[in-house]
C-alpha cells in the first residue's frame, strides 16, 4: 500500500483562511492598483487646456480617433478602473 504525504503549506498563510488570506493581502492589491491607475492617468495625452474646460475655443479636434498606444493606454485605464472598482466594493464586504 502506498502513503500519500501531505504537501507542506507556505508557512505565512498555513493557518489562515482563504477569506483571511485574501482580506489580508487586499489592502496592498488596492495599493498597486490605485498607483497604476494614476500612471495610466497622467501617461495619456490631452491637448485641450484649461481654458477650454471654461468655454475657450482650441483649433484642437475633441472627438478624434485613439490610436495605437493611446488606445491600448486608455483601454488598461479603463481596465484598471473597473479592477480598483472591485477591489474596493470587495472590501466592503470583506
């Protein structure tokens, strides 16, 4: 008859619960995430100023087409957003 061992567990979390575990490691995931968020935020491109958030003309189209890198950086934003956003409704419940 063969003896199945058991598999020793990472010594950090041997003792903990899943729901524990993941309530514990939580907050830094927030962390990472909201500091890639702003990254992705203040990486992209905006040619408008400020004085066309009051009503001031820019010859600047506001509707132009994304592309390329400007795309792939404005959909992670959008990724990251919606990850941030659980991640915090998560801990609501947490």
């Amino acid at each position: 008859m063969i003896k199945i061992l058991p598999l020793p567990s990472f010594p950090l979390f041997a003792t903990i619960a899943p729901m524990q575990q993941l309530s514990a490691l939580l907050p830094y995931i927030q962390i990472i995430l909201s500091v890639l968020l702003v990254g992705a935020i203040l990486v992209q491109q905006s040619d408008a100023g400020l004085g066309t958030a009051f009503g001031g003309s820019s010859n600047a189209n506001p509707f132009s087409t994304k592309r390329g890198m400007e795309k792939n950086i404005f959909i992670a934003t959008i990724i990251l957003a919606i990850l941030f956003i659980a991640s915090t409704i998560l801990a609501l419940f947490l």
